[in-house]
C-alpha cells in the first residue's frame, strides 16, 4: 500500500484512544463489509507459549461469538509444512463452517515470477483445497502481496488463465497493513513489556480508524458512494488478539458484517483497472491510480513498529 505521510506512533498516541472508538459526528451511515483472512495455516511469528492452533482458534471463537457472517480464509499449502499442527488449523477452520480459497501454494509474488510460475503455484493448492472444501466453492484466488503482475501484459495473461480455470479473483479495497503489528507484538510478549504490548494496542486500533476513513474517502473519488468493502487480514497472533475490539470499532461506525461474494457482487468490482503495476494494491488503489486520481493522505508507524521490543532497529522480520 502507498503511504504518502509517514506519521510516529506517538502522534497517534496524542488523542485518547475513547476518540478513536467514537463514530463520525451525526447518525452513523450503514457500510457493508466482509472480514477475509490470508495467510492459513501459518502467518507471522508467534509470542511464547503460544501456538497456529490458538491463533486461528481464537480468531474462530471471535467470528462465532460475534455472529459473523462466513469468513473466507484464503491458505497456502506450502506455508507451515514443517508445523505438525497445520492440518489442525486448517481442519478447525472447516470445522467451524467457514470457506477457504486460494492463496498460492507457496504466496510467491507474481511481480517477480512468469505468469507459468504462478499457474503452477495455483495449480499446486488445488488437491488440498478439493479435499478440504469437498464440493463447496473454493474458486477465489488473492493474489499474494496483492500483486497482479508488475506489466500489463503479465497481468491479462494471468486473469485470462485464472478465468479459463474457473477463478474469481477475490479482491479487496480495505486493507491497514495489520500484519505489521504481529511481529512486535511477538517480540513484546517474549519482554513481558506490557507498557509496548499497549502501545500496539492503542496504534493498531487507531490505524485501522484513519484507514477505515481513507478507503471510504477512495471510493467516495472513485465512485461518488461507499462500495461494499473487503477487509484484508492475515492469521496472526496480535490479529487474534485484537479482533473483538476491531470488530466493536468497525460496528460503532454503522458497518455491517457480510460475506465476501456478497460484498464482491458489488457493480464496482467489475472495474478493472487494467493496469500493471509491480507494487500491486487494493482494488480502489488501482482504480484511483489508473484515473491519476491522488490517493488520500494516510500514515502508518513503519518505523516505530520496527523497533519495539529489540535493540536492532534496523533489523527487518515483519512477514507478510
């Protein structure tokens, strides 16, 4: 995603985190969203003590208690092959009744590979998604990274295959980066640093706020309404963690839970962009971007949650 205004942690940290929770002055405006996941069966590191299983548990608790609509988990068979527990957290992912789709085998970027590499790695997920959906619909790929092919030719080629093989392209248009905040939240944990483990807290909620606000701003440019918006999220430790208050903060701004093929019936969807690009994006990204329509000022602590809880700062071990 693009970040046009990198703003410090502290600065989100300067409101009250009772302001963020607060819905827009006046009666709040129903929204449509649907919640997806990426990453199955294995996402990020994981704090001590913890394991797949309790993640991915803990995430499903949370959709049944809060009523949820289906949840698509999106997997990558490749991931996790050396974790005993993965065909547990995919099992338990069936279990609760909720949907699968195609994520890659091994969440390879199409911007750094041929349309024939990424087939196959399409190709290679297909055996276990059969046996794991057994005759439900588990056609929807997310492109890894969400990127779609750094040419425009790469990225017809792929779409024109995906579609001869029966695929929907399952896109989203809400997305804040939410993987970001897994790995220091690992590593705080592993500190017993409860003051950063709260400091994760306040950001995290407060960047999915301005991000809520961004993407409705975007679709506001792109299609003078709110679209029904796709939330991009990844099976991690602190995503876990954090779900029930994320879904609280959502339903204070008059969103809507449903699923994502009835969120992705949308006419909006339909538009495609038809662009290449090698960083990817949302849908609303790439719409915006292929009308050179400027995107809304929106910022993320990049650098803040890079060095919580280790003296490396400069150390990268975020996964995506």
């Amino acid at each position: 995603m693009r970040s046009t205004l990198k703003l410090a942690m502290l600065q989100f940290a300067m409101l009250p985190l009772a302001l963020w929770l607060l819905p827009a002055a006046g009666p709040a405006v129903a929204q449509e969203m649907a919640i997806t996941f990426d990453d199955l069966p294995a996402h990020g590191p994981l704090p001590p003590g913890v394991n797949r299983l309790d993640v991915v548990n803990s995430i499903l608790a949370t959709l049944g208690r809060e009523h949820m609509p289906p949840t698509y988990g999106f997997i990558n068979g490749g991931r996790g092959a050396d974790d005993p527990l993965s065909p547990a957290v995919l099992d338990a992912w069936r279990a609760a009744g909720q949907p699968l789709g195609n994520h890659t085998w091994a969440h390879n970027d199409l911007s750094k590979e041929t349309v024939r590499q990424f087939e196959r790695d399409v190709l290679g997920n297909e055996a276990l998604l059969g046996r794991l959906m057994a005759g439900e619909d588990w056609h929807w790929l997310r492109y890894p990274y969400l990127h779609e092919g750094d040419t425009l030719r790469k990225r017809r080629a792929t779409r024109a295959w995906l579609a001869a093989h029966g695929y929907r392209i399952a896109a989203a248009n809400m997305d804040f980066e939410d993987y970001l905040w897994n790995a220091p939240y690992a590593r705080c944990v592993a500190k017993h640093d409860e003051a950063a483990v709260q400091s994760l807290h306040d950001s995290y909620l407060a960047v999915a706020e301005q991000y809520y606000r961004v993407f409705r701003e975007a679709s506001q440019k792109a299609y003078g309404r709110d679209v029904k918006y796709v939330l991009l999220m990844h099976v991690g430790a602190f995503d876990a963690h954090m779900l029930p208050e994320l879904l609280a903060l959502y339903r204070a701004k008059g969103v809507t839970f449903i699923g994502m093929p009835a969120a992705l019936a949308d006419t909006a969807y339909s538009d495609d962009p038809d662009i290449g690009d090698p960083h990817g994006g949302t849908h609303l990204e790439l719409v915006l971007e292929s009308r050179h329509i400027r995107w809304p000022d929106n910022g993320k602590p990049y650098r803040e949650l890079d060095a919580m809880c280790r003296q490396d700062a400069g150390r990268q071990d975020t996964v995506r």
